[in-house]
C-alpha cells in the first residue's frame, strides 16, 4: 500500500493499493457512511435520438458508502455526493478499485486500530515461502501480511526405511519447486522444516548459492497443514518471522489462550464488552471473520462501539486474519481480551 496524501484533521486519506492483500485492507477500514472518491466508468449515450450511441466515459465520484464486497476487485457502493453531468447528485452508484488504482477515503474520525491497520500495510515487508516436508510429501505455503496461503501439495513414492534414489529423486522435485516459487514470488526467505533430519538431505540437494542463502530451518512434527502454524511458533524463526503479521498474530492467540487458562481473559461478545466497560482490558482481539459476518448481518455497529470504547480506554485493539488464528479465535465467539485484573 502507498499514502499518497493524509490531511486526518478533516480525516480525509488518500492510498493507493498495490496487491490483493492491500484490497484486503481497504475492505476492514471502509465501512458504512464513510465517503470515498475514485474514478469509475459508466456507458452514456451521445449524440441525438436517431443517432445516439452508447460510449464508455470516465468520472470521478465520491460517494457515502453503503455497502461493499471483495471479490478480485473492491466495489464500494453508495450514493453520489456531487452533482455531475450525467450522474445526478444522490444516485446510487459503485466505485471498483483494483490494485494501482488510487482512492480517497474520509471519515468523521479514524480510529486508531484503523490506522495502525493502513500502517502495517504500507510498511515495505516481503513474504516468506514455507516448505513442511519429509521423504514422502511435501506442503508449500506462502506467507505475507494477511497470514499464509497454501501454494501446493507433491507427494513421492521411496521405502519405508533409508534413504534411496527414489528419496533423492522426491528432493530433487522439491528442490524444483522451491526454485519456481522463489522466482515467482521473490521471498525474503525460505523455511524449510521438516520432522526428524530430513531438511538436511534437501540442502544437499540443493545448489543455487542464492537459494541457499535464503533458507531457514525449522523443526515440525508432521506433515500437514496444521504443520504451518506449528512451524511459525518455533523459537529459531522468531527472529526471522518478527516482521510477519502471520507470526504477530499466532503469538497474540497464544497469549489468549494461556490467559483464559489463568481467569485473565475474556470471550465472547457479552463478556468483552463488560470487561470494557469496567476498564479491566489490556489488549483486545477480534477476528477479521466477526467483522465482515457482522457487517453482512448489518450488526457491525455493536462491535465497533466495544472496539472504539476499549480503544478510549486505552486499550490495544488488534483485528486478526491468518486462518489458523481465526479459527480458534471463532471457537471462543470470535472477540476475545486480556484482562489488567481479575473480574469477580
């Protein structure tokens, strides 16, 4: 994401997204009542009524948002703001923007979750390409400022006991691979984790010095999806992963659940608010996927108001979106906040 102008005393920002993940994040800030500005293209007729013609004409709206979806594109749907030539002031009209598209937003306030939100995604971060394996299968994933996303699944066919041609041949496939996602992708590393000492035959395998360079171990106990989030929390990538939202965010459920297990937590949408309006949160957790069920069901207003009052309380207010994360986060209600002290 690019701040191409920011004037938040009249809360006005102007960003343009680079990426999927950037669109992502224009979809968690944008909400209802906000006014955004873009171009948009709608089909006018010209000419008299014997020989008029449809033609596709540029324009730059503002709208009040009402409503938007994400799917490839953002659409932002609203009302128009400005009277124009053949966009009447009130119509209802959607603005798409994709990735390199700039785009205006203001709002009466931004709070501050929501700028720290525009923040993280405009910070100059690379992703990380994961490869769990052992001698008979291997899962690639690729993580980046939203969480991971699963890339591909080979599978080799070697015997039970030792290590043969068949398994140097399986090495040699993820090898492969690992060269075409590094091309593809350009991650600023490579972990490659593996059960047992596995990882070390893939390194022999392994000849490109700049590949090699890039390569971080790391220790799993299977070979599965789960492996990934198992993968994130072990000590030798802490450093590694600092800058990694993915990694941020399992370390912050992490601290959620040991704090339920200590009566310092709360979960639960009932029981959040009532900590925040004793005071008694430190830090609160929501899940992106609570948001945007909310928002559908026209309930996000609810939620919000707890986010804004913890915030005033000053509170940290963090919105998670990996899907390991999300997941357990969802079992719990999908809001869920450590507590300064014990509530009775």
């Amino acid at each position: 994401m690019k701040k191409l102008a920011s004037d938040l005393k009249h809360g006005i920002m102007k960003l343009r997204p680079e990426n999927a993940d950037d669109l992502w994040c224009l979809s968690q800030v944008i909400e209802p009542g906000d006014r955004v500005s873009g171009v948009t293209y709608r089909k006018v007729k010209i000419g008299d009524e014997q020989s008029s013609k449809s033609v596709k004409k540029r324009f730059f709206l503002t709208i009040r948002t009402e409503g938007l979806s994400l799917d490839g594109s953002l659409r932002v749907s609203g009302t128009n703001e400005l009277e124009l030539d053949d966009i009447p002031k009130g119509s209802h009209h959607t603005i798409s923007v994709e990735a390199g598209d700039a785009v205006t937003i203001q709002k009466e306030a931004w709070p501050r979750y929501q700028l720290e939100r525009v923040s993280d995604s405009c910070k100059e971060t690379g992703v990380v390409l994961v490869c769990v394996f052992d001698r008979e299968e291997a899962i690639f994933a690729l993580l980046n400022k939203r969480g991971h996303k699963s890339l591909s699944r080979i599978s080799g066919e070697v015997a039970k006991k030792g290590v043969d041609v068949k398994a140097r041949g399986f090495y040699k496939e993820i090898v492969n691979a690992l060269e075409e996602y590094d091309k593809r992708y350009s991650p600023v590393f490579i972990v490659i984790a593996s059960p047992a000492f596995w990882k070390e035959y893939l390194r022999a395998e392994i000849r490109d010095e700049g590949l090699k360079r890039k390569l971080v171990d790391a220790t799993c106990s299977s070979v599965s999806e789960g492996a990934i989030s198992e993968v994130l929390k072990r000590p030798e990538l802490k450093k590694a992963l600092a800058d990694q939202r993915s990694a941020f965010e399992a370390r912050l459920l992490d601290e959620v659940l040991a704090a339920i297990s200590n009566d310092m937590a709360a979960y639960g949408l009932e029981e959040v608010r009532s900590a925040v309006d004793a005071g008694a949160v430190s830090k609160l957790v929501v899940a992106d996927r609570l948001i945007t069920g909310l928002r559908a069901e026209g309930r996000f207003r609810e939620l919000e108001g707890v986010m804004k009052r913890a915030e005033n309380r000053h509170a940290e207010v963090h919105i998670i979106a990996s899907d390991e994360p999300v997941r357990s986060l969802m079992s719990l209600g999908g809001v869920a906040a450590l507590l300064r002290y014990r509530l009775g």
